[in-house]
C-alpha cells in the first residue's frame, strides 16, 4: 500500500512561523468511492490569510484549522483517479487541498483549469490573489476612470493586480512598498505612477508629491503608518477597501486606527471582506479577470520554493516581506 | 422702512460657542422681485452639525459660512410676500433660512409643509432630524427585523428618531446616553429595549449583558469611548453609519479611532454621510418617515428657547448636552 506525505497543524502561532508549528506524516493513499475524485498536487499557493486559518481566534472569520489536522491551502494538481462523471484522469484542477501531496475530494470546490496556462501563472493570477484581487476592487472600491487609487502592499501577489487592474482601467495608481526593488518593479514593470518605499521615505510628504489632487479609492493590505496618512488625504465619497492588514497580524498590540470624523466629513465608505465568502463566485471573477491577462496587462512574478516541507519556514517570509511574488510551493 | 433682526457669524470657534462669536445687526427689509418670495420665520432649528459650518476647515464638505455672513440654519416660517408662482402669502414653508426674522428666497430648496402640524413636530422629525435619521439608517444601517441596532446620543434629535424607527421595524434597540433621565425616556417613553449610561456604566460589561448576541447596526452620533466597545462588539456582516462624532467637535486632539483588523475578521461596512448631500431627497425621505408618524410611532421631545438672540448661547447646550430634545428657537 503506497502513502503519501501530509503535514498537520499542530500549535496555534503565537509569535513566528515556522516547522515547531507542525507535523510531517505519512498517509496511506486512500480508495476512491463513487463520486470522489483522487489529486495529485503539483502547487501549493501560500498566502497571507494562512495566519488568519491557523489562528484560534477567528470567530466569525471561516473556522480555523483544527490542530492536529491538514493545514489549509489553495493549490493546483492533476486528477489522478475519478469516479466522479464531471472529472476524468489527467484533469488539471484547482482547489483547496491543504498541505499534502494527494488530496480525496467529492468535487465541491474543485475548478478545472486549462491545462495550457503556465501552473505559476495560475497560481499568481486565477487563483486567490487574483480573486481577491478583483472581488475587492471591483465590488467595493469601484475604480472609476480619472480617479486616484494608492494600494499599500503593491509588490504582493494581490496588490499588484489591484493596481495593474486599475491602471488598465484609467485610474492614475500610486503603490506603497517596502523596498528600492519593489519601488522599481511596480513602477518600471508594472506601470504604477509611483511608488512609496515605507521604509525609507516620509510617508505624508511623498503622497503630497505623488497625489496632490487626493485619492479616491484606498486599497488596504498591510495597514501600519500608511493607513494613517493614505487617510488623512481621502477625497470626498472615496472608497477603502480592507482586504489584509499584514503590518497587524503578528503585532503585540493592535495599531490604533484613524479618528472616525474624517469619514463624515469625507463621507467615506470603508468595507472589508474576506474570499472564501465570494468562492462561490469563482468563475465569475476569472471570466472578469480573463480579457486583462489576455491583453498582457497582468504582469506577475512568482518566488517558488521547492517540495512540501519547504511550506512550513517558507510561510514566514510573506511577514518578514522577504518573498519577491506570489510564494508557490512546488512539489 | 421696516428692518428686522439678522445675526451674523463674526469669529470662527475655537472652543466654547457663544455670543462673542456673533455679531446682531439690524437690516432693512428688501423688496419682493418676480420670482421671490418673502418670509417671516417662526421657528429655528440649532443642530450639531452648525459647527462643522461655523468651521473653516471643512474642505469637501458643504462650504463653511462666510464670515459676516448670516449664521445657516434651518427654519420654519410663514410666507408674507410672493411673487414667485409656486408660493402664496400664509403659505408654511421649511427652508435654510438662517439666523435672521425674515428672508428672501428664490424658492430654491423651500418645502411646504401642511399647516395643520405642529411647528415643533414639523422640526423635530419632518426636518434635518428626520431626515438624517432616515437617510442614514436606511441607506447605510440597511436594518433587518430580528437584527441588534446600537445608536450612540439615543435621546438627541437624530438618535431618539433611529431607535424609534429600528423598534418599529422589528428589531432589538439599544441607546447610549449621557444620564439616568435620558435612559428612562428612551426606554420607558420610546421603547428602547436598553441603555447604556456612558457616564456611569462600564459600557463594555453593559453592552455585554444587555447585546450577547452582538451588533448588527451601530449608528454613531458620538464618538468617544463607546465607539471602541461597540466596535469590538460588531456581528459578521455589520454596518456602521457614522453620522455624528460629537465628543470630537471640541475635542484639542481627536481621539483614535479602532483598529482596522475586525473591519477584515467581521466583514464591516462604515460609511459617513452629511445630509447637505441628500437635501434633493427631502421629499422622498418624508415619505418614508410619513407612515410611522401617522402610526404614532414617533415620540419627540423639544427643547424650545424664545427669541432670535437666545440661539448664540443656546447653540452651546448642544455641546454640553444640558438640552433635552430638539434644541429650537422660537421667534
């Protein structure tokens, strides 16, 4: 009887991420019933909402990890035996396999992919940033034409498609970053017209240069000081969508947020939403995302590292911001 | 030539309000052109948001009043002269009419209100309570019967008509006030089914007891420490209107506001509105208040003051809460 590797959660984090949090085990390849299919994953996607997933505290959030189960995650694989009629042998597929070589499924959840597309740009675009991507700009930040959108976290797997999303659109696009590097990537390769290297510059004065006329639309994924002077220059009616607020995930004490008078005066909405309520809308939002990736305006990068185990002190570089694109794990 | 009394904004505040902020002056009284109309005002509203327009900061907000200007407000009066089609004398008319005893209108903005009503009545819900109150608990609060509402200054003008709304449409409503008296008008006049005393209570162990459930809609006329404890208390899929941040319009230094991270775990929505943006739907919003007036379904309680000249110190009781109703000055 063959097996399999998995790896399971088995401490909630309380500080760093790393290989002390889990436990690689051997499994036994399962039968496949009637209706189930069995997937062999080739990618793993590691994302920032993966904290959320192992924390305990998650209330009303999607349920957190049980410890001692498979930890969750998004991936890509190959249908290597079906008895379900809507998957055949040799499918490649999408889904929520979790951290583990072979996956059963009964097919809830489970997209076909065409086999043609590159798997890291699958990965990087169709799947979780690229959703999340598109759900939260389209349905809350409604970019209109002519307007003004700052994204922090702009060299990330979702913040660069905000902003390659808007700038296709017409919006004039400003990113906040973390280094020179990203600075120039978003800028150089991706077409921003600016960037803000947090780290380095005075964060108020250089959106004072870069967006003198406001912004409209605030794409929120790290929170931090920039929250703070990305509100203060809010335009009348403009829109924040809070999507991630890395800068708070593995803080002490949370960051205070900004007076609420602003969003009078300015009459601002301010939203936040997680993807696995719109997964449902999958297809939806890969159709929305499909004519912008066709006319080459999604550039990606992706930063893969290799075989399961490396899931487990790979995952903490999407905090220490050391990863440079979308963290794929091959296997 | 007659004249009659007008009250213009000389100073802009800097903390308390009062007389030394205007200056009364006497004016003739001006002829009636085609198109016009003349009225005699009979009875002021003094409302919180007066102070944002006494302000110069208010950028993107309606204009702030010019000073040597007429203080804005809104008003009830009786039409002396018309050459305008729309309007005959002894019409009752509601419009911005500022400070003054008479004024001069093009009829832009001047609603006809059924004589029949109480002019206190016709203030305290048909005008900027009212409609506030319906504006933005219906666009924003989106109430559902069987949901928890939560409305900080519960027995203001604005607050005592959302809770009374929100009761009527089915749901479980909660005031935060400011004294003992104001909790039991709230619930033993208006039906709250709680209050919260935020100057007595421990308003986190309060909120405990009275919403364990959580929060559906919080509708923020406040500000302060009630803010927080509501926030942490906010149910997945929650709406915030923020319409009023009181305890920070004399605040020196405004005060934090959340942390943004529960806007992400409970999927928020917070908008802030000012009413100036919705005056085009004065007539709708009417309409909608119209049937749960008629059902006896709102309660109001007035606080009149006499005289034009009683409105630069009256204007403070606002601030200091000392008002008990919809703060009016009757000429």
């Amino acid at each position: 009887m063959s097996t399999y590797t998995a790896i399971k959660l088995m401490q909630r984090p309380t500080g760093s991420i790393g290989p002390e949090l889990f436990e690689v085990v051997q499994e036994s390849v399962p039968e496949v019933s009637d209706g189930e299919l069995l997937i062999r994953q080739t990618h793993m996607s590691l994302d920032p909402a993966m904290l959320g997933w192992m924390s305990a505290d998650t209330e009303s959030y999607i349920p957190p990890v049980e410890l001692g189960s498979v930890m969750r995650s998004s991936g890509l694989g190959e249908v290597v035996e079906s008895k379900h009629p809507k998957f055949a042998k040799g499918d490649r597929v999408m889904g929520m396999f979790g951290w583990q070589e072979m996956a059963l499924s009964d097919g809830r959840g489970v997209n076909k992919i065409d086999a043609a597309l590159d798997p890291e740009m699958v990965i990087s675009v169709f799947a979780l940033p690229g959703l999340t991507a598109t759900q939260g700009l389209y349905s809350i930040g409604k970019p209109k034409s002519g307007e003004t959108l700052v994204v922090s976290g702009a060299a990330g797997s979702v913040g660069s498609i905000v902003g390659q999303l808007a700038k296709a659109d017409g919006l004039k696009v400003i990113g906040v970053v973390g280094s020179q590097e990203k600075a120039d990537w978003i800028t150089k390769e991706l077409g921003f017209d600016g960037a803000v290297n947090y780290k380095t510059d005075d964060i108020g004065s250089r959106l004072d240069e870069l967006v003198p006329e406001g912004i409209d639309v605030y794409f929120e994924n790290t929170g931090g000081p920039v929250q703070h002077r990305v509100f203060e220059r809010m335009n009348a009616h403009g829109r924040i969508v809070v999507c991630g607020m890395i800068a708070d995930y593995t803080a002490k004490e949370p960051a205070s947020g900004p007076n609420w008078m602003n969003i009078i005066k300015k009459r601002l909405l301010i939203q936040g939403f997680t993807m696995p309520d719109h997964f449902d809308k999958t297809k939806e939002l890969q159709a929305k995302l499909t004519p912008y990736v066709q006319k080459g305006q999604i550039k990606y990068r992706s930063h893969t590292i290799e075989g399961l185990e490396s899931a487990m002190s790979g995952l903490n570089l999407l905090f220490t911001g050391e990863n440079k694109g979308k963290l794929i794990v091959k296997l």
